[in-house]
C-alpha cells in the first residue's frame, strides 16, 4: 500500500506534516544565536569561541539531518503518508456528500425534532378523542338497544301471556 503512494504525488496533509516537522526542527535547533554561544564561553578567545562555533554548526547541521531521517525512517515504517492521504480522500468525500453536514446547527435540529413530536401528539391526541367518541357513541347505541329489547320483551311477554 506504500508503494502506490509513491507513485502518487504526497496530499497537501502529507506536505504540511513534513514541512511543519522541518520548520520546527529547524527552529529548535538554530534557537541560539553565534551571539548567545560566545556569551556562554566568555573565557575563550575570540579564535577559540568562532572554532567553538563552527564546530557546534557542525553537530547542530548533523543532528538536523539524522533527526530528518530518522523521521523520514518513522513515516515509512508507520506508512504516515498513505494514512494522511486516505484521511484527506475521506475528508474530501465527506465535505462532497451533502448529507453529511458539519454546518448543521443541532439547536435547529432540535427545535424541529420538538415540533414534528408536538404535532405527533396533536394528531395522536386528536385520533384517542375520536376513538373516545366512537366509544361512548357504541355504548349510547348498545344502551338504545338494551332498553329497547327490555320494552320489546315486556311487551312480548305481554302478548304471549295467557288472557283472562
């Protein structure tokens, strides 16, 4: 999987992370001044101090680039760069896909999600009165008829009684 992001030109993550582990590297190690070194051997000459100096460059140009390559080394071995571009690549996808949006404001999510449960409940509220309704029309209908049918058989009773 390496291999292929060498074909690839590095994605601008990949860039940034190395150029900002160069600047900084760079920064830390040119952080004292040829003024600063001679002022920390106040003893040596002047001769001795720009040997001195030298010398240090040396050591500080050495360290900058065995830190660089052992970066370098560390990026390869935890394959950085293809994991950089494939974080680039999902982040470029994510931003193209318009259903995933970090611009949604969740207060507006929520003020919406309330209102389409407050009317939920409204529609629900209003079916249970209409079924109460249905109900207690069906029990005023059944009583119609209980009494009916009490009437009916007492007048049945009536007719199919014996007559004196």
């Amino acid at each position: 999987m390496e291999e292929a992001s060498h074909s690839l030109p590095p994605g601008s993550r990949h860039l940034n992370l190395k150029k900002s582990f160069k600047l900084a590297v760079r920064s830390v190690l040119t952080a004292c001044t040829k003024e600063d070194f001679s002022k920390a051997f106040p003893r040596f000459t002047a001769a001795e101090q720009e040997r001195l100096y030298g010398l240090f460059i040396q050591v500080i140009a050495s360290l900058h680039e065995n830190i660089e390559d052992e970066f370098e080394s560390l990026c390869h071995e935890t394959q950085m760069g293809t994991t950089l571009d494939t974080v680039e690549q999902l982040v470029e996808e994510q931003n193209l896909n318009p259903l995933f949006s970090d611009k949604t404001n969740v207060g507006q999510v929520k003020h919406d999600l309330l209102a389409v449960k407050k009317n939920e409940i409204l529609i629900l509220e209003g079916l249970l009165k209409k079924i109460e309704d249905q109900n207690q029309g069906a029990r005023s209908h059944i009583d119609l008829l209980r009494k009916k049918l009490e009437d009916n058989s007492g007048t049945v009773e009536a007719l199919l009684s014996p007559r004196t």
